[in-house]
C-alpha cells in the first residue's frame, strides 16, 4: 500500500479557522498518536480522513481499506473495557489496512490495557489512535501529530521523543523570544535618547544670545535636530521588523485563595473489617486501611471489582467505618449527581465554593472549559464536559477529604498535568479510583489493590 498525504489542508467553522496542514505523510504501518488540547479538532480530524467530514480546503489522500472504532460514551450491559475489547475486535476481522481508534483506553482496566496495547502492537497496517493515555502512548506511538497553536505537526518516533522535542523546540522558542525582546527593549531606549536629544536641539535661550546670534544657530541646530529625528525614525523602523513573537506558554498552575489548612497525618476516614457487598453479593471482605490528611489514596482494580461501591461504603458509614469529627467531604463521581443541569457551569460551581468567582473561571478554563462555555447550562454540555464541571466543582469546596472516582476520563494531556499539580499541593486527604496507570504513578503517596475479593497494598 502506498503512503498517504495531507497537503495544504485549512478546517474553519463559522468562518473561524480551527486547524490547518502545510504537509503531512500517512505512514502504511505503525501507530500515529493525535494529541492536542479539547477542541482543538482531534475528531474532527478523525472524520476527515474516513470522508465523514468533507467540508475542508486542500487534499487528503488516504488509501486502503479504513475501519473505525469512535470514543465509546453509553455503556449498556456491559462494561467499558468488553465493549471496547468486542469492538475493536469487530473492526479488526474486516482486515482493515487502517484502523482509526477515538480515546479507546477511556474505560479500560489493566488486564483490557495490556490486551490492548498488544493487539496494536500486532496489528499489521496502521493505526491512528486519539489518546490522552500517557502511559498508553509510551507503549504504542511510533509517530506524534500535535495539536498546537490551530497547526498540526508531525514528530517521528515514540512519545518521549515527541515530548523531548517539544520541549526544545519550547526552549528555542522562549529564547528567541527574549532576544527578540530585549532587542525591542534597547532600541526603543536608543530612540527615546534620540527623541530627547531632538527636542533639545531646538531650544534656545534667548536671554543668553543676541538675534543674530539666534538666527546664526538656527541653521545649525535644525540640521542636528533633523539627525536625531531621522534617527528616532530609523530606531522605531528597526523595531517593526523585529515583528511580533509569541511568548511560549507557561503550563497551568491552579492555585486556591483560601486554602484549608488542616494537620497532616490526621486520619479522617478509617475501615476495621468491613464488608463491600452490592445487594447480596460480597465484593470485598475483611478491609481494613485509613485514609490520612496530605495523603493521596489510589485505589486500583478490574472494572467491576467494587471500586465504586467501596467509596460508597466508606461515605455512607457502613459498619466498621469511622469519620473523624465535622468531616467535610467533596465528591466527584461518575454518576454526576452533584451538578444541577438548570445552572450554569459556573452557577454550579459556585453554589458550594468558598472561592472567588475569578478562582472559579480559572480552574474551570484549566480543565477544559473554555471561556464561553461558562455561563453554559450544564443541561446542553456534553458528557466530558460535565464530568469536567463536576470535578471543579469538587475541588473548590471546601473539605477535609476529597473524593474522585475516574477524575481523569474526557481529560486532555494539558488538564491532566494541571489537575496532577494541584494534587501535589493540597493539604488535604484525597480518595480516588483510576486506570490511567501514569496519573496514578504521578499523585498517589498509597496504592490499594483489588485482588480476589481483598484489598491490599499494591508493592
């Protein structure tokens, strides 16, 4: 099979452009990663080259059989990662020359991860793939196409080559900058000398000269005034052909301005011999662990090994739980119950943060809520979008235990890093479940794993 080509390619919508392509070369096998920020046309990119989406300018020429496995949103009868597994699976038997995948680790646990990762690897044509798993990407990327300033651009290699790239290419770029800048910055002094020595040029004291000898200087000063001016036009000249240099953005840093200060090492939730049970059947038995103030507690395991229902075990005060006194709790769940589709994301936050609304518009905004999505019913927004809304709204109240049961679905890589950072911060005690192995290696100070019924420490 020949390579593809994606030549000269511009994608507006409503007259605003959303990303465009000079140049890029479908390869005929390995694994191209799509990584950019939410919004910025991952999937729509995705529909393009499969011909759904056909209202673009320029050429893109992608031959060979395509099949198609789209970010998985309803689960019904399943769970995440069978579905994902049966579908992927289906796609595969059409003997596809590409196989296109939108977010498939989303709801996938360890043992479907690495089924994954080494169906990809066996896969022998191409696979494009839309992911925000980092741990994922390190496994399978043999290319990267970024996502940047409405530009997509090929990186060659595996993910930490892309990472190692980008961050030089970042490094060149804040330098050029600051040339660029301090260039500015001397010349535009140069012509403020000049300007003033100009002004100057022209004044005369009349009490000190006669006339004629005013009239005899005149001559001689406009022609140094004319100098300095021309010179002032020759400054400012030079600085307008410098042009205008983007700075690099800083990554997010999400900072509260009231913090809660608490003592560390305070435990605040505890479980002596309990028992995780859903309707009659036992989950887990005999758990036993506590949760501690600046701890940040993991809790890992196969999808459908009582993850979720240990959390609610541990909030609801089943038997053999204890709470430490006045516990404050804040949730984000998967079932969203804590948001009012009638308000606005904003709204919503707001009802329980003890921050300011400019605190509020920054953590939304890092999360992927962009400026006009804001003031936005809830009830409109889009799954991710409300799980987004959901997870600000739990950071911003004020608790002594934070819980977070898959904060990270519908997450981009940006929003993931600044929820990490944060993370780190927080004087609080945090619970949370989670697949995304890296995420879990980035915040966790406990690991807890599901094994047979039991929880244990993970080693």
């Amino acid at each position: 099979m020949l390579q593809g080509q994606i030549q000269n390619v511009v994608k507006t919508i409503d007259g605003e452009k959303l990303f465009e392509i000079d140049h890029l070369t479908i390869p005929t096998t390995g694994v191209v990663a799509i990584v950019g920020e939410n919004g910025a046309g991952k999937t729509t990119l995705l529909n393009m080259l499969q011909g759904i989406n056909t209202d673009y300018t320029g050429q893109i020429n992608l031959p060979g059989y395509v099949a198609t496995v789209p970010q998985i949103n309803d689960i019904v009868g399943e769970s995440g990662g069978e579905m994902t597994q049966r579908l992927i699976r289906q796609a595969i038997s059409e003997r596809p020359d590409i196989l296109i995948l939108d977010e498939p680790t989303s709801h996938l646990d360890v043992d479907h991860h690495e089924w994954l990762v080494k169906t990809m690897q066996r896969f022998k044509g191409l696979v494009i793939v839309v992911s925000h798993n980092r741990a994922f990407l390190r496994e399978v990327a043999t290319a990267v196409w970024s996502f940047e300033n409405r530009t997509v651009t090929a990186f060659n290699g595996g993910y930490d080559d892309y990472l190692a790239a980008a961050a030089s290419k970042r490094s060149a770029q804040m330098q050029v900058y600051k040339q660029v800048a301090n260039e500015k910055k001397r010349l535009a002094q140069r012509a403020q000398t000049a300007g003033e020595k100009s002004a100057r040029a022209k004044k005369i004291n009349p009490h000190k000269h006669s006339h004629a000898e005013i009239e005899a200087m005149k001559s001689g000063l406009n022609g140094v005034e004319k100098g300095f001016s021309q010179q002032k036009k020759a400054l400012n000249s030079r600085i307008e052909r410098l042009g205008k240099v983007e700075k690099p953005t800083d990554a997010t840093k999400l900072k509260l301005q009231n913090p809660l200060n608490v003592r560390l090492g305070k435990p605040v939730v505890a479980a002596l011999n309990m028992t995780v049970a859903q309707a009659d059947n036992v989950l887990l038995e005999n758990v036993t662990f506590k949760i501690e103030t600046g701890h940040r507690v993991a809790i890992v395991g196969p999808n459908g090994s009582g993850k979720s229902t240990l959390i609610q075990h541990l909030l609801s005060g089943a038997p053999g739980v204890t709470h430490a006194d006045n516990l404050r709790v804040s949730v984000a769940n998967q079932d969203l119950s804590q948001l009012d589709t009638t308000k606005t994301a904003l709204q919503n936050v707001m009802l329980t943060s003890s921050e300011s609304e400019q605190v509020a518009r920054n953590f939304l905004g890092a999360m992927g809520i962009r400026l006009m999505q804001v003031n936005e019913m809830v009830g409109q927004m889009s799954g991710g979008e409300r799980v987004r809304v959901a997870l600000v709204k739990a950071l911003l109240q004020t608790s002594e235990l934070l819980v977070l049961d898959e904060p990270t679905n519908y997450f981009d890589i940006p929003a993931l890093e600044a929820l990490t950072a944060y993370l780190l911060e927080t004087q609080q005690a945090v619970l949370f479940v989670s697949h995304d192995e890296q995420f879990v290696a980035d915040v966790a100070t406990d690991v807890w794993q599901i094994v047979n019924g039991r929880l244990v420490p993970q080693d």
